[in-house]
C-alpha cells in the first residue's frame, strides 16, 4: 500500500488540477469531456514515450551529448571574447577553481547560439516542419484551429510571444477563447532557447535533463490547451490559410536575426537574475528582524515553502518534502524558473529523492510567473492594440492555468512508476 499511495496522490492531483479549473470556469455547464480525454491523453502517450519506450528513451537521453557539444562549442566563442572569465585558460594558478564560474559570461551566453541556432534550422525548414507536425497534431485531438495550434506549438520552440507572431494576421480575428489558449500555452511551457541553459544547470541532480525538460515543455502544451478550454469555453476553429512568419531571406540573415533576438533575452535574464535575487535578499533581510520560527528564521522562501506545500503533495511529493518542494514551486511563480532550478540544483544530496525531484523538474517546466504575465501584456497589446482592454485582464487569469499546466505533467509523471 505504501508503494501506491504516492501514485494515489498524484491521480488526487489531476484531479483536484481539473476540478479547480472547472470551478473557476466563465461557464461550468460547458464542460467537455472529450477535450479533457484528449489533453490527458496527450500527456500520458508522450510520459509512456520517455518511460516505457526503450528506444525513445534512449534517444531523448542521447541529446545530453547535444548539451555537452553545444556548451563546449559556446565556452570556445565565451573564452575567445572574455578570456578566461568565460571559461578560457588561467593566465594564473587557481587556489579554488570553483569560484572562476561567472554566470554571466560562462552559462547564460549559450542562449545566443542557440537562439542563432534556431532562427537557422527555422529557415532551412526543418523547425518549421516540426511545429507544422505538432500543430496538425493538436488540431486532430484537442479540436482547435490550425492557427491556434500553429502559434501554441510554436511557443515551445520560439517563445511566447515569437511564437504568435506566426499567427499576427489572425489575432484580430481570433476568439476570446483563442486568444486565451495562446495565453495560458505560452505560460506552460518553456522556449527552445533556455532548453539547453536548464539543462546544464539540471544536469547534476536529474540524468538526461534535456531529454525530460523537452518532454515536459511538450507534455504541458496539450494540458495548457484543456484547462483554457475549461476555463473560458468557445469557438477556436480559426484556420490558418498563409504560412505565416518568421521569414529570411539567407541563411545568414537568419543567424544575424536569431544573434540579434537572443542578446537581447541575454541581456533581459541578466538584468532580471540581479533584479530578482536582489529583492528576495532584501526581502530576507527585512524578514531577519522578525522572531525566529521553528529555531531558525523567517525568510521568503520557507514562507513561500509553507504556502506551496499541500500543492507539490498534490503533485505527488512526500509530505516530508513537501514544504522544500514548495519553496521551489513559490520561487517558480513569484519570481520565475530559472531562480527554481538554481535553487534545486543547489540543494544538498537527499533534499529531495529522486521521485520528487523529477516531479519538481516538471510542475516548474513553464512560463508561469508574474513577470511573465507582464511580458505577455507588453507583446500581445503590442501585435494587436485594439484588442488590449480585452487582453489585459486574459493575460491575469492565464496565470492560474498555465501554473497548473505544467503542475499536471509534474503529477502524470508521479502517476508513472520511477
């Protein structure tokens, strides 16, 4: 019975997950079914892809090499431009070696050649196939139209909002409902250009963390599109007629265009790490003055930890765990993923075991934050002005499903055995 009960918790999950997007639904007596049968669906063939599937398996955990390949490649260029502050050789002899890894000009500089990356494999056809492939996918079992399956599948590769502006001709028409199935998608999952940065940073505490970030970013597209559904119920067969988007003109064009976009994300999770990190010190050291709880004191993340528990329990954490896991989920939403898995991949050995660090790796696989949902105005009033006082208040209550989105894949992998 032991042995059950965490999968119990995790179908409790879904469940409760469900439930409370229903509950808050614009209306109720709408609900189908056969949208919930398909997102789930969804979810559970693509988990079964990576756990049952040996040969699947095997090539999600190969692309580990790709990580390894791809961040060697990025520490050449990184040593060339800042020496060995990017990791070139010491023009001198290192008492800790340890202490030379700058964030900065080290780790984060693999977002820019893997944004130039993409923006060429875009070009050549074969990214554009692929999101072409998921998008006719997802027309076929969440019964949606093509150009909000082609911007939602998208996203999972360009971005939030690079992702609708495949789609910007059709926006203006677009349903309420559309609109916010674009949302809560780009919410739930992750872009292409921070696969590889997560993954290097997961690397320690999860093996084949590229293999289960793409899966999870995958897993969460389907689930983002139910819960939308449930929520604001309606019309979204709005077709996709033009190819849309995102055209070169060369190949170099297309490196120049994807160099460009990614310095510029650089340079935003720079500024947004110093910002964030500064004001949970801050916060920190005001919480410092209050009484100690519990023999130690009060700082943000245990309080956040306090809030999130009983929802990582839901996800399938033990309860043992479940206020450490809840830190992680509350720096996911207050602050964003990024700060979460540095956190995680900090922690010290058995903080967490196994089950409930892949849990983890998945409910925080997503968009889903404040600043994000701030992002998401910015954009969207930007690609279609008229339709702002309509967005405006969407983009808020995407927050709830979009966390819960990638919430769900976290609890469809702890239904499956470890």
């Amino acid at each position: 019975m032991n042995e059950i009960f965490p999968h119990l918790q995790s179908a409790l999950g879904i469940v409760t997950i469900i439930t409370v997007a229903w509950a808050a639904s614009e209306d109720r007596g709408a609900f189908d079914w056969r949208i919930v049968a398909g997102g789930l669906g969804l979810q559970l063939g693509l988990a079964l892809l990576l756990r049952m599937v040996p040969v699947a398996r095997d090539i999600l955990f190969s692309l580990n090499g790709a990580v390894t390949a791809l961040t060697k490649a990025t520490q050449t260029g990184t040593g060339f431009v800042f020496g060995y502050l990017g990791g070139g050789d010491l023009p001198f002899t290192a008492s800790n070696p340890a202490n030379l890894t700058i964030f900065a000009f080290s780790v984060l500089p693999i977002i820019i050649v893997i944004s130039a990356l993409a923006a060429v494999l875009w070009h050549w056809g074969i990214l554009s196939a692929l999101v072409r492939a998921m998008a006719w996918a997802l027309k076929r079992s969440m019964g949606i139209g093509g150009a909000v399956g082609l911007g939602s599948a998208a996203m999972v590769f360009l971005g939030n909002i690079e992702g609708q502006l495949l789609i910007k001709p059709y926006l203006a028409r677009m349903s309420r409902t559309e609109l916010f199935i674009l949302m809560t998608t780009g919410l739930a999952v992750i872009a292409g250009s921070v696969f590889v940065l997560y993954a290097t940073i997961l690397a320690p505490v999860l093996p084949g963390a590229l293999g289960h970030l793409l899966v999870a970013s995958m897993m969460s597209l389907p689930a983002a599109i139910m819960l939308a559904r449930i929520m604001v119920p309606g019309n979204a067969d709005t077709g996709d007629s033009a190819g849309g988007g995102h055209k070169y003109r060369s190949t170099m064009d297309a490196l120049a265009d994807g160099t460009e976009g990614g310095l510029r994300i650089f340079l935003q999770v720079i500024a947004m790490l110093v910002v964030f990190v500064a004001l949970v010190a801050l916060v920190n050291i005001m919480l410092a003055q209050l009484p100690a709880m519990g023999g130690a004191p009060l700082t943000l993340e245990r309080m956040l930890g306090w809030v999130f528990a009983p929802v990582v329990w839901l996800y399938g954490v033990p309860w043992g765990e479940a206020v450490t896991a809840g830190g992680l989920m509350g720096t996911k939403v207050v602050l964003n993923e990024l700060i979460a898995y540095l956190h995680l991949a900090a922690m010290p050995a058995g903080a967490l075991d196994p089950r409930a660090t892949q849990i983890m790796v998945y409910a925080m696989c997503g968009f889903g934050n404040l600043a994000s949902v701030g992002i998401l105005i910015a954009g969207m009033s930007a690609l279609v002005p008229d339709r702002r006082d309509e967005i405006v208040p969407l983009a808020m209550k995407a927050l709830l499903p979009g966390v819960m989105a990638s919430g769900l894949s976290g609890c469809m992998i702890g239904l499956l055995p470890l």
